[in-house]
C-alpha cells in the first residue's frame, strides 16, 4: 500500500516526465546556443562578432535578459507587466521593431538601432554609449541565441514612399483610415489607449500589454520620425497584439495616417497646426 504522500510524489514524478519535452524545447541548452558561436552581423560598417560581444553582454545585458538569453535575468521578476514588459527572450527571434513584413526576422540594423534607441515605458535603457562596433558585436551576441537566424534570412524591409506634404484632405483622409481599419479599438477613439479592447490585451507569452496612448506625450518605442511611425503600422511589433495594415492600408493613405496620428500626439508637429483649425472631431465608431 502506498501512503499518500508517495502517491502524491509518484504523479508529481509522471507529471514532470512529461512536461521534459516540452520544457526543452522551450528552453535550449547552452550547447545549442553555442553551436553558434560563429554568428556575425554586419551593420554601421563594422562585422561583429560572437566571441567580441560576449564580455558586454554579461556586463550590461546579461542582468535582464538572462545568461542563456532566455529573458529570466535577475531584474526580471521586478517587471511587471503591462507597466514594465519583461525582458525580450531572444530565443524566440521575435522581435518588436523591424523594417521587415510581419512574421520575418529584423534586420541587422534594425537591432542595431533598437539597442541604441531603447525602448519607452520600458526597462530596455537606451545604449547609445557604446562604439558601433561594440554594438555590432551585441547584435550578433543577441542573434545567436535563436536558431531562426540560422534556418532563416531577414525580411525584405518594406518601401517607404517619399513623404508627401501635409494638406488639410491628408489628415481628414487619415481619420477616415484610422476609423476604417480600427484602430480605435484598442488605442481609443481619442488614441488615449481605452478602445473597448484594451483592457483584454495580452502579447503572445500571456502577459496583460497596454496599447500605445498617443496623447501622453510619450515615445513609440520602435522611433518617432514619421518614417517610424508609418513602419510601425505597416509591419506590426511582432509578438504583440499590434497586428501590421499592410494588407490594409495602401502606401499613400498610410502616409495620411501618420498625418492623423499627428494630430493626436501631444509633441508639436505641422499635422497638429493645421488639424488645429479644421476643429476635427474623434472618430464616431457608430454613428
Ligand atoms: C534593465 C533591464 C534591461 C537591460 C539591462 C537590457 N535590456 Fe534589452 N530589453 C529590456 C526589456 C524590458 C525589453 C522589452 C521592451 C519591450 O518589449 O517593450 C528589452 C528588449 C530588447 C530587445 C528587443 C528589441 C525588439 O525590437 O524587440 C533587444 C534587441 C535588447 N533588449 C537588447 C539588449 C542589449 C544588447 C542589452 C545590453 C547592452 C540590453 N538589451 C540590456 C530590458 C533590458
Ligand atoms: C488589437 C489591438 C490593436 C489595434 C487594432 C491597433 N493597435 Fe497599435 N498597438 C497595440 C498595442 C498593444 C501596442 C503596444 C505594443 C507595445 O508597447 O509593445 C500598440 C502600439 C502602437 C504604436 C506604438 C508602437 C511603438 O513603437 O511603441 C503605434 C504607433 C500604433 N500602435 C499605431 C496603430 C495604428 C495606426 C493602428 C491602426 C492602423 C493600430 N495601432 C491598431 C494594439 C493595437
């Protein structure tokens, strides 16, 4: 007869059996990560190197993203989302800011200037202290850790057509865009990130994640030119409920919501000069 105890450790014992799968395929084992060692990336003239970025890492990096990349560095578990996001798991090569479609991998320079931009309302801090060549190096530290930069190639980065000049019709136009294709349902009609689904918002790991409020004055996190910010819409932030229009929204009207979006942030901007004497109202959902 087994006392309860046992039987209790007996099914403890079963169930990690076969949780063993599918934590090793979650979490890769240093062999694999170094069976990469050899990574390069070229960016800002520079090709980095594995080995030249390792003592970086583990200097200034290692402490939030985690000795295997994984994202479980010590300062994790003081992050707390949708506040603070955790730490990227670079692991999965999915990555927020990219010039790329949705779904491919960045390119080189796009980690490159998410590095050196870092990100807003986040931990992530901005290393813009580093020589370019230190900051190659990092970039293909970071890409090691994920075998998609093996079996994959980065993503063709969209075109982005000249900016054309900001009328009255543009921005109007851009409202319409913005009504048409939704995106007051999560960043709210007034883009004060309260649409009706952003309370319910989680990024693909099933942490709660806040829409961008565009009133507040803060920064998109992937840059803040309008080139940024019509690639933002256009390829998505990869790994969060911020979906790309790119089969939504043509090139031209994408250039009109930017203009729009203007008129909602609260950084001065020509948009926001001219929106001022067309007395624009939010978007009516339903009217
Ligand atoms: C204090 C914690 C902290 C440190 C230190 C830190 N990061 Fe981050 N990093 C973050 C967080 C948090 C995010 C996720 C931000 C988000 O998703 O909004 C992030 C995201 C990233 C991303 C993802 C970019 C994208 O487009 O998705 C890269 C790459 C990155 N960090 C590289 C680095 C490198 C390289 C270093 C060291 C030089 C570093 N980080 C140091 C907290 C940190
Ligand atoms: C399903 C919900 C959802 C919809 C629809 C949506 N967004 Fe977002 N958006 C988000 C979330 C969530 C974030 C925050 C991502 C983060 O901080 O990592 C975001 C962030 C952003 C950002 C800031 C990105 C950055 O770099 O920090 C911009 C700009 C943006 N969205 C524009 C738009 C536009 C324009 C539309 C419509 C064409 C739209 N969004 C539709 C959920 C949504």
């Amino acid at each position: 007869m087994r006392t309860g105890l046992q039987k209790w450790m007996l099914a403890v014992g079963a169930a990690a059996f076969f949780m063993l799968p599918l934590t090793s395929r979650a979490q890769l084992t240093t062999l694999d990560i170094a069976s990469r060692d050899n990574m390069q990336s070229h960016v800002a003239g520079h090709t980095g190197h594995v080995d030249d970025g390792k003592d970086d890492y583990h200097r200034y990096c290692e402490g939030c993203h985690g000795d295997m990349g994984d994202g479980n560095g010590e300062v994790a578990q003081w992050l707390q989302p949708p506040m603070w996001p955790k730490p990227r798991n670079f692991q999965l090569g999915v990555f927020k800011c990219r010039s790329t479609p949705t779904g491919t991998l960045p390119t080189d320079d796009d980690l490159f200037d998410a590095i050196t931009r870092g990100f807003d309302r986040s931990a992530m801090p901005i290393w813009s202290v580093f020589t370019k060549y230190q900051l190659a190096n990092l970039v293909a530290y970071v890409k090691h850790f994920s075998p998609r930069f093996v079996s994959e190639k980065p993503g063709t980065p969209i075109t982005i057509p000249p900016e054309p000049e900001v009328t009255p019709e543009r921005i109007k136009n851009g409202r319409e865009v913005f009504n048409r294709v939704q995106c007051w349902k999560c960043h709210g009609v007034q883009g004060m990130a309260n649409g009706p689904s952003a309370s319910t918002l989680q990024d693909d790991l099933g942490f709660p994640i806040a829409p961008f409020n565009f009133t507040d004055g803060t920064r998109p996190k992937c840059g803040d030119t309008d080139q940024d910010i019509y690639r933002i819409f256009m390829t998505g932030l990869d790994g969060t409920p911020m979906p790309s229009f790119a089969d939504n929204i043509k090139p031209d009207e994408a250039w009109d919501l930017v203009f729009y979006l203007r008129t909602l942030m609260k950084q001065p901007s020509k948009a926001k000069e001219i929106a001022k004497t067309l007395n624009l109202k939010p978007v009516n959902p339903n009217p």
